[in-house]
C-alpha cells in the first residue's frame, strides 16, 4: 500500500511540475511553442512601473511644510510642519541606529544629545538618512528592522537641541559610517535639492553626490 500511495504521489508530482510549465508566459519555453500564436505587441505588458526610489519624509499639507536653503554651521535642512506630522523613511533600507531618549541640556549641549529622539537609516542605495527631533517613534524603528520607503518612523516634534523652536523635521544626509559619529551623521551634503524634488513627486536620487563625498572624506573619526 504505501508503495502504491507513492507511486500515486510521484505522478501527481509530475502533473504539477508540468502544470507549472504549461503556465502563460511563466516560461521562455512558452514564448518558443506559441510563437505563432501571439505577436509580442498582444501580450499585455507585465512590468510595473518601479516604485519612488525616495519619498518626502514628512507627511503633512504641502501648505504646512517650509523649508529652506539655509542651515546653522553645516549642511542638513529643518523641515518645519505641525507637531505630531508623521515622519516617513525617505528610502528602503534598514535602521541602523535609534536614540529613544531626550537627554540633552543646554548647559552640556553633547553633541550626541542634540538630536533628542532620533533615527538614521541605512539606505539600500547606499546612503545614510538622518532624522531628528521627533516627538515619539513608531514601533518598528529599532535598530536593524528593515523598512519601506514611506513607511512611518514616528511623528514631528522639537526634542533634543530643537527644545525652544518650531516643531521640525532635522534632515540630513551622509555616507554609511559610524556607529556613534554624530558630527558625520547629522548631515554632509544639502538635502534641499532631492527634498524639492521628492516634495514634487519626482526622482532625485544623493547617491552619487553622497558616493563623492565619501572618496574624498572618508569616514571622519572626529568632529
Ligand atoms: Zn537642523
């Protein structure tokens, strides 16, 4: 009998295997049998357009949202919008590093503190993400948790150094370093060209602006 049951399994096995084969296009074999079937204008096209490689990080009425050119002593930009606005990962990739605590003081004014609640992501383009000052975080951003783009780290707010102004989103971008370089991490290269571009709904990718910045700095071990 149980011979039997396998002989039966075995055939079943083949029927399904041929089964797969036989599927519409799932097979360049097919393309070879029907070519004289379907010219290749007749099959529907399959291919997806790809998906937005970035994503505006902060969600909120365009009205809302003000940014500029400008920033304090190095380059990364303040996207200003109403408290509790969720802030989005701006590209796939992996948290690499999350403060879930608002230690900062003035009086010590650490350069580690200064971004209150705050998480840098590990783009899987190659590039580092940078947000801070958020009032709460999402469950999922914890070190090593893979993201989306677009995909809800947690909302806007003023902790850290951003104490005493206008809820906002601190923006920066920089090569994949660290851990711990806080003076790298907080931003190397102006964000406000992709964030316009991604505020528009169109792509502009740092990758090879962030690439350029790397061979000629490295990963600095010091402010
Ligand atoms: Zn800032």
């Amino acid at each position: 009998m149980r011979r039997g049951t396998g002989v039966v399994a075995g055939a079943l096995a083949l029927l399904a295997v041929s089964a797969c084969a036989s599927l519409p296009g799932s097979s360049p074999e097919f393309d070879e049998v029907g070519e004289h079937v379907a010219a290749p204008a007749a099959t529907p096209s399959a291919t997806p357009p790809p998906p937005p490689r970035n994503v505006f990080p902060v969600r909120a009425a365009a009205a809302q949202v003000h940014y500029g050119r400008a920033h304090h002593d190095y380059p990364a930009t303040d996207v200003f919008a109403p408290c509790g606005s969720a802030v989005l990962a701006p590209a796939a990739g992996r948290i690499a590093e999350v403060s879930t605590a608002d230690t900062w003081s003035s009086a010590r004014n650490e350069g580690e503190d200064r971004g209150g609640l705050s998480w840098s992501l590990a783009g899987a383009d190659g590039v580092r993400y940078y947000g801070s000052h958020l009032a709460t975080l999402a469950a999922g951003t914890r070190p090593g948790a893979a993201v989306t783009a677009g995909q809800v780290l947690g909302t806007v707010g003023r902790t850290g150094s951003a104490r005493g102004t206008d809820c906002h989103l601190h923006f920066g971008l920089s090569p994949i370093c660290g851990p711990g370089d806080w003076w790298t991490r907080r931003g190397v290269l102006a964000p406000y060209p992709y964030l316009r571009a991604w505020q528009r709904g169109t792509q502009r990718s740092p990758v090879a602006a962030v690439a350029g910045w790397k061979a000629r700095h490295g990963c600095p071990k010091a402010p």
